[in-house]
C-alpha cells in the first residue's frame, strides 16, 4: 500500500507540472503573439543561365547581393523587384525599397563593375504613392522607366533627364485602373503593354501603341487570362529574341511570390493573342532555406554571350520581428494609468 502511495503521490505531481508546464507554454505563446510578429524579408540576388529558362545561382556568387540592410539613406523593410541596364561596362540596377518610416516603397539604384558584386547608390525616385517594380529600358539612346504606381491608378512614365539618378515625370499612359507590374516591349513596330489588375491580380490585360507616349488601345482579346493565379501576374522583363517573344510570370497560386514560370507568346498582333507554357517550368523557385527560403517572384534576364545569360532576381524568408505598435500601446496605458491616478 505504501508503493501504491509513493506511485500515486508521483504520479499526482507529474500532473500538476504538467499543468503549470502548459500555463507556462500558453503564458509565453501569448507573450510571444502580443509582441512578436512573422513578417516576410525580400532581398535580391543574381542567377546566371544557359538559356531563358535554366537560371540557378552560381557557385562565384553569395546571394543575396543586395538587402535592406545596404540601404543607407531610408529606413528600409526589404528591397525587391530589381530590373538591370548596362551601359559603357556599367551594370545600373532599379528596385523598390520599402521605407519602413513611410510604409511604402520608393526606387533604389545600385552600381556593378560586373554585375556579381553591386553597391547601392541612393533613392532615385520618390512619389507620394507607393512605388514598385522599376520597368527601366532603353529607347532612341533615351532611358526610361514604367515603375508600378498602382496606388494612383495609373500607369505612368518617367524617363531620365540625369542618367542614371535624376528621373522626370513625362505623361501617364494609362488611369483609372488599379494597374500592377506594367511590363512594356517592341515587337512588330508596335509597343506592347502587359498588366495585371484586379483585387485579386488575377486579370491580365494587354495593350499596344504605335507610339510610347499616347494611344495606347487595349487589345480586343484583353483581359487575355482571367481568373488564374498561376499565369497572370508579371514577374519581370518580357524578353524578345529571335523572333520569341517570353514573358514571367508570378505562380501565386499556393501564395504570394511562390515562384516565376515562362510563357512565350506564340501569336500577337492587334487582334489575335496566343502562348504556352514553355518546358522546365518553374524557371526559379523558392530553396526551402536561406535568403529565398520560402519564394520568389521576379527575374530580369540578359544576354551576355552566346548561351550564356545573367538575370536579377528576388527571393524571400520569414523572419521574427518585434512588434513596435505593441510595445508603444502598452507602455501608453501604463502612461494614461498613471497620470489617471495621479489626477
């Protein structure tokens, strides 16, 4: 009887610890939700490839090259969406910053003697609004850029009057849209504009122009995808070589940023659109590790010999962050307590 109390008496203080163990458990969740927060970093990196379609990251490069921690002149949260030029050797590179003090995003520019190793250079572009996805391309020897201004309803173009840091508002192509990630390019004589919209960004419609500035009409195939998380966002440059014309696209069907499959457009003119799926999709994905653990979502590739292509991309992780506005509320009640006390 004795051992059957020494068992009972054990077993009855294994169950109490348990208990407080879970209160315990539970007491520090709670903390743990009240103050802290799984907030998602983007940060940039280059791929290399043997075609548009086969980019992976190579052994002489660390990614990421670029992260919010190298911006100097704003608080920044992450930076993403890079687009690159090369001019005279001189790699420029064009990504958004999210400004953490604003809470929205402003263009960045950094410099590369190679386009492996990249220092930023400073903020080239700030607008009341939100900015993103720096669309920069060259035309008649001008440069010019299509950032994504979907928080003014318009698809607005800039073009540089100081290469490469002084950029001026030339004329709003498009409005009354929430338009995001207008992606421009040539083929045929004509300028052609992709775009996706909808709360959802689960639309995607095309436009064209004989002429960058004005009379842009929308194609009568357009929106040419409706409804298809998977295929419809852009993800980058549309790229036309050799007669082909490929363009990324964001797979958000799983979750946002998930990854970046390539389409070629098979037939475009002003009344017929046309593409498929091209093999060895998805082009990148996210690692499972690292600064692109959990996705990306953008890839702008370049020729740089034969067979041979360099590409900027984006990746990103969950990380745990300390939420500020918690910590501010709290010490704001103790504050009013206080002074409620006091008076």
């Amino acid at each position: 009887m004795y051992k059957n109390y020494q068992t009972n008496s054990r077993l009855q203080a294994l169950d109490k610890f348990s208990r407080v163990n879970d209160r315990y458990l539970t007491g520090i969740k709670n903390i743990a939700k009240t103050f802290v927060t799984r907030r998602s970093d983007w940060s940039i990196g280059i791929y290399t490839g043997e075609s548009l379609f086969d980019f992976a990251c190579p052994e002489k490069i660390s990614n990421p090259v670029l992260t919010a921690k190298d911006i100097t002149d704003v608080p920044a949260h992450f930076v993403a969406d890079p687009f690159m030029v090369c001019e005279d050797g001189i790699w420029y590179m064009f990504f958004e910053v999210l400004n953490s003090f604003q809470n929205k995003g402003v263009i960045g520019l950094a410099t590369s003697n190679d386009a492996y190793k990249w220092n930023y250079q400073q903020i080239v572009l700030d607008e009341p609004f939100h900015l993103s996805y720096p669309y920069v391309f060259k035309f008649q020897n001008e440069y010019y850029m299509i950032p994504e201004t979907s928080q003014a309803d318009s698809i607005r173009l800039y073009k540089a009057t100081n290469f490469p840091k002084k950029w001026t508002f030339i004329k709003t192509l498009l409005d009354n849209k929430d338009f995001v990630d207008p992606s421009i390019f040539q083929y045929n004589n004509l300028w052609w504009l992709l775009t996706a919209t909808s709360e959802d960004r689960n639309i995607l419609r095309l436009y064209y122009s004989q002429d960058l500035t004005g009379g842009w009409i929308e194609h009568p195939k357009s929106p040419v995808i409706e409804g298809n998380k998977n295929n419809t966002r852009p993800a980058g440059r549309v790229v036309v070589l050799d007669d082909k014309i490929i363009r990324y696209t964001q797979d958000c069907e799983r979750i946002y940023g998930n990854k970046v499959r390539a389409f070629e457009i098979t037939e475009l003119t002003t009344t017929s659109y046309q593409e498929k799926a091209v093999k060895g999709n998805p082009v990148i994905k996210a690692s499972g590790m690292g600064w692109n653990q959990i996705g990306m979502h953008h890839i702008d590739p370049h020729k740089i010999g034969t067979n041979k292509w360099i590409a900027c991309v984006d990746g990103k992780r969950d990380r745990l962050v300390i939420k500020q506005n918690s910590i501010l509320a709290i010490l704001q009640k103790r504050i009013n307590a206080r002074f409620k006390v006091n008076n």
